[in-house]
C-alpha cells in the first residue's frame, strides 16, 4: 500500500483507476533455461517501453494528487463527488473513503481491479491534509 503524506487525487481519478494498470508478463525462459538478454557486464539495463509508460503513468497520476494537498473539502466533494463512505476521528478530522473497481479484460480472462483512497481532512480547516491509497 502506497501512502503519501499529501493530498494527491485527481479530477481525472475515475478514469485513471479504472484505465489499464497492467505491466506486460514477465518474459518467459528461453528453451535453454537461460536469460536472452544480451548486455555488456557492468552495463545497466534499459527500462523496457512498458516500463517507461508505466514511471510516466505513475508521475502523472502523483503530480494530479499533489494538487489536492490543502484543497477545501468542498471542491474536493464537487470534483468527486460523494464518497463512498466518511469516517470521523477522534482528533475532530474525518477521512473521506472514494472506493472503485472494476472486472477489466486480462490475458487469462476477466480480472478484479480495486482501487480505494482515503482523505483526510482537518476537521477545523475543512482542508484535505493528506491521504493513503491502496490498489490503485
């Protein structure tokens, strides 16, 4: 589970939990058992394309939920719009829970996708103050 100590959901979330997440399978063993790769010892290896889209997915996806560090609430609840559930602390802040998911296509067939994120917001400012997302 990924936690981030600002506040980073973006408008755009729905699309992006929902959009492919899925890195390509990992290769299968040559028939001889050993690695194809062919590098020069001591030289790194190059990120493959799939794992180039997926950093620039990621980066993306964190520079959109770092924008909601210190929002109101309310543009928070006018952007997403009702959460799935709220859960008043003790410390007077709530945590506001946006929960997705979806059965996507996968190689193997149809693959549960879940993805949740947690607000806090402060219960004197009414500002978000950070979050934790788990699935996504």
């Amino acid at each position: 589970m990924k936690r981030y100590s600002a506040s980073r959901i973006p408008a755009l979330l729905a699309g992006l939990l929902l959009a492919a997440c899925s890195s390509l399978p990992p290769s299968s063993p040559s028939p001889t058992g050993r690695s194809t790769t062919t590098t020069a010892p001591g030289e790194p290896t190059k990120p493959s394309s799939q794992q180039q889209v997926d950093a620039a997915r990621q980066a993306e996806f964190d520079r959109n939920l770092a924008a909601w560090r210190g929002a109101p609430l309310q543009e928070l609840l006018a952007k997403l719009g009702k959460p799935t559930s709220v859960h008043p602390q003790r410390d007077g802040s709530s945590i506001y829970v946006y929960a997705k998911s979806a059965k996507l296509a996968g190689d193997a067939g149809p693959v549960d996708f879940r993805c949740v994120v947690r607000y806090q917001v402060e219960g004197r400012t009414q500002r978000v103050s950070g979050l934790e997302i788990e699935g996504c």
